[in-house]
C-alpha cells in the first residue's frame, strides 16, 4: 500500500473509535512513529501515465492488419476504451476461462441512431461490473467521431463487429476468430502486448491502462466538453 491510504486505515480506525466512545490508545509520539513505519515499508509512487495520443493511433495503423479479424478487435477496442473512457481490463478478460457473466458482451452493442436509416450516433456497451459500481455495472458509451474516421470508435466497432460476425453473441465483447476459426477471447495481457508491439514499431513509447481515460478526458477536454459531462462519462 502507499503511504497515503495507510494513513488513511488509521484515520478511519480513529473515527469508529471516535464513533462509539471507545479511547484512542495511541499517543501522539506513537502515532509519529506509525507514521514513519508507513512511510518506510510503502511501496514507491507509480510513475505518472502518460495519456494516448493522436500520433499513437498512427502508428498503431500503420503496422496492424485491419482484414485481420484480431487486430481489428483490438484496434476497435483501443478506441472504444479511449473515446468511451473505460478501463481496458473492463472490455477485456484475465483468461478466456472469465465466467461470462463478467464480461461485455458480443452481443451487448446496442447501436443509437436518429433514424432506422440514418448513420450510428453511438454505441453503448453495458460492462457488468466496474470498479465505481461493483455488480451493477455501467453503460460505457463512445460516439461516433465523424470528422475524424481513423479514430472513429463507431467506425471500428462496426468493422469489428463485420469482419467476427460469428463470433458468438455471449462472447467476450471484443472477441475474434483466428486464422483457422477458432474463437479467441481478447485477453488484458494480449491486449497490452500487441498495441504495445505497435507502438514499438512506429517509434512511440509505450502505454499503459489508465492511458486510455486519461487520454479520452484530454481529449474530449480540448473538444470542449465540459469536466461535469467527462466525470460523467467516466463513471466518477
């Protein structure tokens, strides 16, 4: 644990007591002492993410295959993490033995449109449990950006969704078939290692989870929506 939420165990410690009238058995040179013991055994800060870039999307596209049903899941998946401002490991599994209740689901794209006819303003996906929610899930939602297809998450999922349509509708989210049409879950691990690979490839510096929400709130940021609507988003 760091040194701050070791702190604050021992400040809600202090507050039940506090609560139901029980004495506080610690001194304030106790205390210091605690304090200093924290601050000794806490682990190191974690290096500042850095959030995902507009020129990292370029490199990702210049070495992927996008007729490849697995880098298209994983490409969909890249943006539909950054613009939905999710957690990767909330669109992807641990192992592909996950019990399917907790995963996104294939078949949980839920397309928003004007119109029968009209273009796909959205896609929303329920996740089933979140780290701000527990059990009760949140929608994800990432909207098309149609200035900018490259990076249009809606654009992506629909390929995704075109190039693995028989991947089956309880299947993890982003899920694919292989070369020989076999049915592979998308894994955190494979997830991270080939947008990684990408990136190698193109010269750009790796990337880590937190990158995507940090990078999605930037840059919904710059295209001015306000703080409320990206908490919002989020999840916060």
């Amino acid at each position: 644990y760091a040194e701050a939420t070791l702190n604050k165990f021992v400040s809600g410690l202090k507050l039940w007591h506090a609560i139901h009238g029980l004495p506080w058995s610690l001194d304030r040179v106790q205390g210091r002492t605690i304090r200093q013991a924290f601050k000794n055994i806490s682990l190191d800060p974690l290096n500042l993410r850095r959030p995902i870039r507009i020129d990292d999307f370029k490199a990702m596209r210049a070495h992927m295959d996008p007729h490849d049903p697995g880098d298209a899941a994983i490409y969909a998946c890249v943006l539909f993490a950054m613009w939905s401002m999710s957690r990767h490991g909330e669109l992807t599994v641990r192992t592909g033995s996950d019990p399917p209740s907790r995963r996104a689901r294939h078949g949980d794209f839920k397309p928003i449109q004007d119109t029968p006819d009209g273009p796909i303003n959205s896609y929303p996906l329920h996740i089933p449990s979140d780290k701000t929610h527990a059990r009760a899930g949140f929608d994800r939602v990432a909207s098309a950006q149609p200035n900018n297809l490259p990076i249009c998450p809606v654009t992506a999922v629909r390929w995704h969704l075109h190039v693995n349509s028989s991947v089956p509708k309880d299947a993890g989210a982003f899920a694919y078939r292989g070369k020989l049409g076999k049915l592979y879950e998308l894994t955190s691990s494979h997830f991270g290692k080939t947008i990684n690979d990408w990136l190698r490839k193109g010269g750009r510096p790796p990337i880590q989870g937190h990158s995507f929400r940090i990078g999605g709130a930037t840059l919904l940021h710059a295209n001015g929506i306000s703080i409320a609507d990206i908490k919002h988003l989020g999840g916060c």
